[in-house]
C-alpha cells in the first residue's frame, strides 16, 4: 500500500488504519484465511511503512517550512504596502484640510460681500417702498383712489398686503398717542386722589372706563388707599376701618363699586393679611407648638370675623364664596397639618403634666399589667374579693390631683375649642374623637384608673389590724374627677359631634370608660367594706368578754352597755360619716345598706358565740339597743328592721319561760324562722333547766 498524504485525511481511524494494513500484507491475515498467518512478514512490512511514514513526514515538513517561508516574505510585502498607502492617506487628508480653509476664507469673503451689498440695497428698497406707501396714503386722504391696484380686480393680494401695511403705520402712530394720553389721565387720577377731590376723580374714573388701562387705574386707587393705613397694632382693626372708609368712596367714583370694592379687599388679604399671618405662624411653628396653635387659632378667628364684617359690603352676587377663597388661599397649608400638630402638642403636654404630678409626689409610676394574665387575676380578685399579692402603703395618697385635672381638662378644652374653628367640616367629628380619645388616655387611664389600681392594692386584708382605709378618698376624688370629665364631654364634646355617626363611638367609648372604673370602684368599695367589718370583728374579739353577759355577782352590773359595743359603735359612726363625704347620690344608701347588712351579720353572729344569764340578757339587750342607734345613722329602712328583728330576738334571752310562746308569736317575731328563734332561746343558761325547749317542739 503506497503512503500518501491522501491516506491521513478526515476522518482519519488509526485502528482502521493499520487493519487495512494488515489485511493487504500476505500472511498477515488470520489464520482461519486463504494463506497461511506469517507474524514475520507483518513484522517486516509494518517495518518497512513506519520507514515511509517518516519520509513522507520529512516531505511534509520541508513543505511546510517552504510555505512558511513564502508567508513571512509576502507578509513582509504587504507590511510595506500599508505603511506607503498610510503616507499616502497622510499627504492627501493634509491636501483636504487646506483645501477646506481655502473654501471657508473664499466663503467668508463672499459672504461678507453679500452683506455689504445687502446693507446697500435695503435702505433703498425701504425708501422706495416707503415713497409708494406714501403715494397711496396721499389717494386715501384725497378720497380718490387712481391707483390701478385698487381698481384692478386681479390685484386684490396686492392691494390687500398695500391696506394691511398701511393699516399698521396709523395703528402704531395712534398706539403711542393712546399710552401717552392714558398714561397722562392715570397721573392726574392718582393726584386728584391725593388731593382728595371726589369730582375730579369720578370724571376721570369715567372717561379711563372706555380705556385699556382702566384696570391699571384701579390698581393705582386701591394701592394709594392703603399708604399710611396701617398704623395701629391691630392689623384687622385697621383694615376694618380702611374698609369702611373706601367702601363710601368707591360708591361716588366708580360706576361698578363692588368689583372695586372686591378687588381692594382680595390685594388686602393675599398681600396685607397673609404677610402678616405667615410672620405670626412661622416665627413659632418649630419652636413654640403651644403658641402656634394659639396664634393659628387667634389669626384665624378674627380673619374669619373680619370677613363676616365684609359682608355687610356690596361685593358681587357670591360674596361668600369669594371671602372664603380668600381665606382658604392663606391658611389651607397651615390647616392641613393642624389636626396632626394639636394632637402631638396634647399628648406631650398632658404627659408632662401627669410626670410633674408623679414627680412631685416622688413617686415612680408603677407598670400596671394588661392582657390575659391580668384580666385572669382581675376574675380572681373579684371572685374571691382578696388583693393579690401584699398590699402597698400610700401613706394616704390617692395619687388624684384636682389641679392635674383642671389643666388636663383645660388643655383638652382649648384643644375642642381650636378643632371646631380650625377643622373642615367634615372632619371636625373625626378630629372631634381623636381628641378625646387623648382624653380618655391621660385622664381615665393614665390618672384616674392608675390611681384605683394603686387604691386596690393598697386595701389591707379583712384580718388587718388598725387598717388605714384610704380608698374611700379615692372614690371621692375619683367621684369629682368623673363629674369634670362629664361635664368637659357634654359641654364641648357633645356640640361637635352630634350630629355625625361618631357620636355613637364617643358614647360608647364612654360607657366602656365608666365600666372599667364603676368595676374597680366597686371591688374596692366592697373589700374597704370587708376590712370595716374586719376592723369591728377585731373589736369584737378582742374586747367583749365571756363574763360580760355572764356577770359573777348579777345584783352588782353598773354599766350600760359593754366596751366592745362603745368601741365598735363609735368605729361606725366614723365609717358612715367617711361614706356620707365619699358618696353622693344614690351610691350614698346603696353602700350604706351593704356596710348595715354586713354590720348586722356581724353583731347577729357574735351574739352566738356567748351564753346569757338574765341580767346578760339584759346587758346584750341594752347593746344591741345601742347597735340600733348606730343604724339610725345610716338613715336605711332595711338596716333600721334588721336591728329592731336583732333587738327583738334578744328578747328571748330575759323574757319569763312561760311568756316565750307569747312573745314568738309577736309581730316582730312571727314571721322568722322557728329554727332561728330556737337558736336564740338556747344561748339561755336556764335553757335545760327550764326546760326551755319544749316550747319549740
């Protein structure tokens, strides 16, 4: 097979290759072929290629290194060609760029010609032009037109361009003549003006009405009104009386009046009045928030008066559309952020004046828990009507100021006030609510609830011993306060908001306010309640004695009424006169009956605990007789009946054995359970003996 370079061509398989090889070499097929396998004739002929394989490499390679040679020499060449064709470039772009100035020199020059020549012949195509124009004026003011351009139907456009040319020399010659003349009447205007000539300005005012300028002589008037008008402290007085003043002037000079009249007050409020607006407001508004809304308030008060005093004036068909336009064009930017800036001004303030209070007190605000935690100890202590957790001292601070009241009240008042001058409309019941909500925040939450949670916790137990009941003066402090924050919301509150569906959020608020305090109030009264009757058990226990209605020597009992019974009649007579100042109205009976019933439970039950000989029942006899006139101090029909049935009962304890039946079947005794009497009748000493209990069987 003779080797060639056409062998090695793509795709090239060298396995495939050297198979062709073998299979065209004799003996070197298989053994399985025609002839024989001979390894050795492979051998040799695969020798003998590898041979020609590298002559034809050598071949190839001087081949290649010939061409290779052939193109660094071409290159070479054309590396030459290029750089002379560059220098060739090179000197013709030069040609060019001379070339190109020559051009722009000749055109310059040629140029320059044409102006000269131009600035020639202009003048005198003017001049002529000008003479033909004024050949056909001269036909005009002859009244007879010879011109064949204006007899010659076919030059219409020419004559058309002739009349539109001279139409517009006499408008210019007469335009100057009208300034000069209206400007001469506009002088004359402004010193009669001066002068104070009535007359002499209502003539002029005429005759200026038919010119241009007519408007630029109510300029004039209206700014020469206002020089040295202003001259007292109070700008709004001053322009009332300025108004006053032109508004009769007006009415003899000038044929329509109220536009005069209109337009004097429109220069007044967008230049007079809104200078003087923004130099009040801006010199505060980041500074003093207080006095910015005090000085927003005032200006915008007495612009508002002042335009209802202007009113009174002839000023066009919708004079009260126009005064509130004006208005609005001086404080729309100040009024869009109003709401926002009162609102952060009496939050900062009503917080700064609870800190003053507490800081004052040197108190620290202790944080008072919300959420379910502590709505599930609220459930617990109102169940079991026990504080949780020790009990705090207050030293007998209610931590209720009036004056903390007054001035929130007052803030938040003036705070009503300016929302109902200063709000839209339509936005006042909505402005109206976020205020008292503020309101209800720092005043109920903040001030008066903080001080009933403090007031609970500072409630001792039933089983305390000479507790202080401090929580009475917060009920009435909190009573005073309530009545104010009533009153604020009625008064201020109720006007704004009547009328809108905001009122059902305020009054529901409110119901939700009362509700939270009226549940406190009531836990605390009833447990100051329970450590009264703590404080008379305490009495009770401590002071009545066994011997006391057992006396030794029963012919030898000098006293009235036992100790206890002074000592805890004496403590509610206290208690009743803590609740008659603490309480009005109808909470008054409803606390006192609650105390009476539970004070009478008391006494009923400690009764029994003791047995009573006859001159014993007798002695209890006479206590509860002065148990009866402390419940008179209650002024309760209900606590006075209990007393009197107690009394009674007592009855049983000295009454003769054979008159018990009659006594039981009395009018006070005859409607109570037998059992109860029974009890009674058992507390006797002589009750076995007597053989007492036969009576109730």
């Amino acid at each position: 097979m003779a080797t060639t370079a056409q062998l090695f061509e793509e795709p090239f398989d060298a396995d495939e290759y050297i198979e062709r090889l073998a299979w065209r070499t004799p003996g070197g097929g298989s053994k399985g072929g025609a002839e024989a396998f001979d390894p050795k004739k492979l051998l040799e002929e695969f020798v003998n290629h590898i041979e020609e394989l590298k002559q034809l490499d050598e071949r190839i390679q001087r081949k290649v290194e010939k061409l290779e040679q052939q193109c660094h020499r071409e290159a070479k060449e054309f590396a030459h060609k290029v750089q002379d064709l560059q220098r060739s470039n090179q000197v013709a772009f030069q040609h060019f760029q001379e070339l190109d100035e020559h051009i722009s020199y000749v055109a310059t020059k040629v140029c320059h010609l044409g102006d000269q020549l131009e600035g020639v012949n202009t003048p005198r195509q003017r001049a002529v032009e000008a003479q033909r124009l004024m050949t056909y004026f001269n036909e005009f003011l002859d009244g007879e037109l010879r011109s064949d351009v204006f007899n010659n139907p076919d030059k219409i456009k020419e004559a058309a361009d002739i009349i539109q040319k001279l139409h517009l020399i006499t408008c210019v010659y007469l335009k100057g003549k009208y300034h000069d003349l209206e400007r001469q009447l506009i002088q004359e205007f402004t010193a009669a003006q001066r002068r104070g000539e009535i007359g002499r300005m209502r003539e002029l005012a005429a005759v200026l009405l038919h010119f241009k300028g007519y408007a630029h002589c109510v300029d004039v008037y209206i700014k020469q009104c206002q020089e040295g008008a202003y001259m007292r402290n109070d700008v709004f007085e001053d322009i009332a009386i300025l108004c006053q003043r032109v508004n009769k002037q007006v009415g003899e000079v000038f044929c329509s009046p109220e536009t005069v009249m209109a337009k004097l007050i429109q220069s007044i409020f967008e230049n007079r009045i809104q200078a003087h607006v923004k130099e009040r407001l801006e010199e505060t508004r980041h500074s003093d928030v207080e006095q910015y809304l005090k000085n927003l308030y005032d200006l915008y008060s007495r612009t508002t008066a002042l335009a209802a005093k202007l009113t009174d004036f002839n000023l066009g068909s919708d004079k009260h559309t126009f005064l509130s336009k004006l208005i609005k064009n001086i404080f729309s930017c100040y009024l869009e952020s109003y709401i926002d800036m009162e609102r952060q001004y009496l939050q900062n303030r009503s917080g700064l004046i609870l800190q003053r209070y507490y800081d004052s007190k040197n108190h620290q605000k202790r944080p008072v828990g919300t959420g379910s935690m502590q709505e599930l100890k609220e459930r617990i202590r109102q169940r079991t009507n026990r504080p949780l957790g020790s009990s705090i001292d207050t030293h007998g601070e209610t931590f209720l100021s009036q004056e903390v009241v007054v001035n929130l009240l007052q803030e938040t008042r003036h705070a009503f006030e300016r929302c109902n001058k200063l709000s839209d409309p339509a936005d006042l019941p909505k402005n109206a609510f976020s205020i008292f909500l503020l309101l209800v925040e720092y005043l109920c939450v903040d001030h008066i609830d903080y001080a009933l949670e403090i007031g609970l916790s500072a409630i001792p137990s039933p089983d305390a011993k000479n507790a202080n009941l401090y929580f009475l003066d917060v009920v009435q402090q909190a009573n005073t306060i309530f009545h104010l924050f009533d009153k604020q919301f009625n008064d201020h509150l109720m006007p704004l908001i009547s009328s809108s569906p905001k009122l059902t959020e305020c009054l529901h608020k409110k119901k939700e306010v009362i509700e939270q305090m009226e549940v406190k109030l009531d836990t605390g009264i009833d447990r100051t309640l329970n450590c009264m009757i703590g404080q008379m058990k305490h009495i009770l226990v401590t002071e009545q004695k066994k011997t006391d209605f057992k006396p030794e020597d029963e012919n030898n009992v000098m006293i009235q009424y036992t100790t206890a019974c002074s000592k805890v009649c004496a403590y509610v007579s206290k208690q009743v006169e803590r609740v008659r100042r603490s309480m009005d109205g109808k909470n008054v009976d409803t606390v006192l009956t609650e105390l009476g019933v539970r004070f009478h439970r008391l006494i009923h039950e400690h009764l029994q605990q003791f047995s009573y000989s006859s001159m014993g029942g007798m002695l209890a006899i006479c206590d509860v007789a002065e148990y009866r006139r402390s419940a008179k101090d209650f002024r309760v029909p209900l606590v006075l009946q209990l007393f009197d049935t107690l009394h009674a009962l007592c009855n049983l304890l000295v009454v003769a054995p054979d008159n018990l039946k009659q006594v039981c079947s009395g009018e006070q005794l005859t409607n109570l359970d037998r059992n109860l009497l029974h009890a009674f009748v058992q507390l006797r000493v002589d009750y076995r003996s007597a053989r007492l209990g036969r009576h109730f069987s």
